[in-house]
C-alpha cells in the first residue's frame, strides 16, 4: 500500500501543490529556510503610485432582486495585479512576478456568494443530482496508461505536518495522497463532515465547482471579477482589508502562525488551528467574508505565467478579461492548470503570503486538496 500510495501521489496529484510552492522549490537556494516566525522581519511593501484609483459602477440593482447569500459587486475599473516582490515575510524574492505588472482592466456588475460554498451547501446539490466528485471516481486507465490497475485508486491530497523543523524546499514532505479522502471524508476515510456543515467544502476539482455552479444557476467568477471583489473598492491594499496585516493587534484571516510545517506548529494566534467555518472574520467592504485565507478558491481562468504582461502590453483596460486562451507554466508544462485565489489556512510569512489580494495561486485542473474550494458569481 505504500508504494501504491506513493505512486498515486506522484502522478495523480504532484502539481496541486505547485499552486505556490513550485515557485519557492525552484528559486530558492538549497537551504534550510527559517522556521521560526521571529527570524522574519521584512514586512511586504507594495508602491501603491503604480495603481490608478478605482472606479465603481454607479448602477445598484433593487436589494430585493439579491439572490440569498449573495452580494452585489458594482464592478468598474481598476488597477489588477501586484507589485510585492517577496514570496513571503523571509524575503523569498522575485516568485510573485506572474501577479506582474499591474494592469488596467475593467468589469461589469455582479452578484458574489458572501462566503465559500459550504459543506452543507455542497451537499444538496449532492443530494439533488447524484454527482460524484473526481476524489470519488476510480482514475482510470485512460488517464494513466502506464499505472498498474491496483495502483488506481479513489483519494485526494491532505497536508500532513512533519514530526520536526524541515527543508522548505521539499513541499512533499508535508503533503501526502490518502486513498478513501474526499469531501465527505476531508481527513482521510475514517472522518466525516457531522458538525461541520458549515465549513468550506474541500477536495473539488475545477469540474466539480463548476458542476455545483451551474446547478445553483451561477458560475465560477473570472480572476478580473475575484479580484475586483476582493479589493473592495479599495485602491492598491496589500490585503482585502487594507495594509496593515493585524490592525489593532488582530489577525484578519485564516492563516498559519508558528513553526510551519511542524506538528502543533500552527499556534492559531488568529484564532483557529487548521481549516474553520466561514465568515469568522469581518468581512470586506463588500461585505464579502474570506477573500484572504482559510480556502484557496477556484477561478475560471486557464493558468498562464505571462497573461498580465500581455494585457499590460496592448496599453489599453481590459472589459471584462476571461483569461489565457491556453494554459502556460513552464516550471510544469506538461499539467493543465486554473487560477487559484485567496490563499489558506497554511499560507505563513514563512514560506507562502499569497494571501496579498494582488497575488496568484495555480493548480492542475483535476486535482484536489484539503485546502482548496471555491465560490460561485452570478451575472445581473
């Protein structure tokens, strides 16, 4: 079982990990990295004259016509993107230049769920159709021409903490596949979702979001319409809540503090150990609960390196961008990778800080994970 388990890692689930910690692998030195929070001490800074003021639509549709659990997002113009050049608050320099240059871009108004779908949201959609999620499906041989047919077997990916301090350069060390783990089982076959009906639901491919999307009459937002969102009006803020990561003292997001990766690492100085329920914090001026933390959420668009210098370089606002027309990472050409956004629980000034509203997170289309969900838009 362990060689199956091992294999099946391998080659079924190894690029959801590189949603930000691919880059970190292949830039930073071979070294053991700090794990103690007290050795970071540079704060993330952003040039807020490189972003042009935000400008919101001024059409509000009537409040009554608000679909339940949903927001309305004025949508407008705005400068997308960022210009922090650190990966984290250790100075990690230079891996969040895909979030580069920001870029002029424009988007019509929309509706936003308030928080990420929910286990038990997730479920009556389950209940309704009869869906089953990829974690759910036996991989096929299809798919793996060369895997051996005991090898193929249902299971997602969970992040395990390592029994001591560890080489950050080794992502696998602290991720591994779990045969019978899915959303109903997040933890692994012997656990259940019983009283937690109102957390994120987890280990959903890209299919499976937009699976549920369509059933509850909405869709996946573009990255545009996310980060529109999530900046809240606001120009230019490192985070969806403005510049200053705990105003008076406070964490505002779900996020790793302590010895990352290690066991009992996380101390949940904001207020949670690991994955919580939605909107335990206060939410952004639009009154959106997690845009930063907790759940990395899917996207609509198809990944690629240097989309923003693209649209950058055409020297004009993007309306309404929906994406590359093709997926592109050359750290990892042969996978098919969306957008991710928001960062998790697991994102450390240690080692991943893509809670930064500005900031991006990839993976492959048909892989899952304890930290990944999603929420839905819907169009006026």
């Amino acid at each position: 079982m362990k060689n199956k388990t091992f294999w099946i890692f391998g080659v079924l689930t190894i690029s959801i990990i590189s949603l930000a910690y691919g880059y970190t692998k292949i830039i930073v030195p071979k070294k053991e990295i700090a794990v103690n929070a007290a050795d970071c001490h540079e704060l993330p800074s952003s040039n807020e004259s490189e972003f042009k003021p935000t400008i919101e639509n001024k059409f509000k549709p009537n409040s009554d016509k608000t679909p339940k659990g949903m927001v309305w997002i004025p949508g407008g113009e705005f400068s997308m993107g960022s210009n922090v050049e650190d990966e984290s608050l250790c100075s990690i320099k230079g891996v969040t230049k895909d979030a580069a240059p920001i870029h002029r871009v424009y988007v019509d108004g929309y509706y936003m769920d308030q928080t990420e779908v929910t286990n038990e949201e997730f479920e009556k959609f389950v209940k309704a159709t009869g869906y089953i999620t990829v974690a759910e499906q036996k991989p096929t041989k299809e798919e793996f021409p060369t895997a051996n047919e005991e090898d193929l077997i249902t299971g997602s990916v969970i992040f395990t903490p390592t029994p001591s301090a560890v080489n950050l350069n080794d992502f696998l060390q602290w991720w591994r596949y779990e045969p019978g783990t899915d959303w109903r089982h997040p933890d692994g076959p012997q656990s259940t979702i019983k009283g937690k009906e109102k957390y994120p639901v987890v280990h959903v491919v890209y299919e499976d979001a937009a699976a549920y999307a369509k059933w509850a009459g909405k869709r996946l937002p573009t990255e545009a319409e996310w980060e529109f969102a999530a900046r809240g009006g606001k120009t230019g803020n490192l985070y969806a809540w403005g510049n200053n990561l705990k105003p008076n003292g406070k964490f505002q997001a779900n996020i790793y503090q302590g010895h990352f990766p290690i066991k009992d690492g996380d101390t949940g100085e904001d207020g949670f150990k690991g994955i919580a329920p939605t909107a335990q914090y206060a939410p952004n001026a639009y009154g959106l609960y997690d845009m930063a933390g907790n759940v990395w959420e899917w996207v609509n668009d198809w990944y690629s390196v240097d989309y923003y210098k693209s649209l950058a370089e055409s020297g004009q606002t993007i309306k309404n961008p929906q994406g590359p027309a093709a997926y592109n990472d050359p750290n990892d050409p042969s996978q098919i990778k969306r957008v991710h956004r928001g960062g998790s629980f697991l994102c450390t000034d240690q080692y991943c800080t893509r809670y930064m509203v500005g900031t991006r997170g990839k993976g492959e289309y048909r892989s899952a994970a304890n930290h990944l969900g999603f929420r839905c838009v819907k169009s006026k």
